[in-house]
C-alpha cells in the first residue's frame, strides 16, 4: 500500500498539473517551488487520512459542523473567545500558538466539545445494532 502511495506521490508532483489547497499542504507549494514536507511524511499523511476515513470521525465532525454552522449564535461565541485568546496573547507579544492552557481556558468550546463527544457514542451504538 505504501508503495503504491509513494509511486502515486511521486507522479502527481511530476505532473505539474494544478493543485488544490490541500495538495498543495501535502505535496508541497509548486508554484513557488516550495517543498512543504518529505516523500515520506505525505505518503504517511495521505494513509492516516485514510485510515481516519474509515472511521465515525468524519461522520461526528461533518454533524457537529453543521450544527454549529445551522446556530450561528453558538459560531459567534466560538469565534469570540478564540480570537479573545490570540488577541490576548499578541498584546503581550507571545506567539499566537494554543497551548494546553488555552485550551483550558475555553470554557464553551469544552461544552461544544463535551456534546460533539455525545454524538460518538451515539454514533458507535447505531454501527452495533
């Protein structure tokens, strides 16, 4: 399997054909003559996306998309304290970056996530029936 994602690798970047954003990330910037990151690391990458492809994930993350993006009160409040976060951290000059701590303090993006996680196992209920 992972030679025949190397070899599919290797012709895609050869083809010189346009890349979408996701390719571009994966096999690196042709436009600009950028490799992103090695042979080795998108092979690996595009198997773990398939592998997480078989899984419920997608199938939680796609329902959890769509209703957050079906109450838009809820992406507001998202939207508000990640960017209260980074705002944050820029007027003290730190990086932008999360850490842990960040995450900690995002007191509704938990409650978000605590419900997202009620929809998996839902979801792994309904695969046993």
């Amino acid at each position: 399997m992972m030679k025949v994602l190397k070899e599919t690798v290797l012709k895609k970047r050869a083809s010189g054909e346009e890349l979408g954003d996701f390719f571009k990330t994966i096999f690196g910037d042709t436009e600009r003559g950028v490799k992103t990151i090695s042979l080795e690391s998108a092979t690996e990458y595009i198997f773990t996306l398939f592998l997480l492809a078989n899984e419920t994930t997608p199938a939680v993350l796609a329902a959890t998309i769509k209703l957050i993006s079906d109450h838009p009160k809820v992406m507001q409040e998202l939207q508000r304290e990640h960017e209260g976060i980074v705002r944050d951290k820029i007027e003290k000059n730190e990086k932008a970056d999360l850490t842990w701590e960040d995450y900690k303090s995002m007191t509704f993006t938990q409650m978000v996530s605590i419900q997202q996680n009620h929809f998996y196992h839902h979801f792994q209920n309904l695969f046993q029936l």
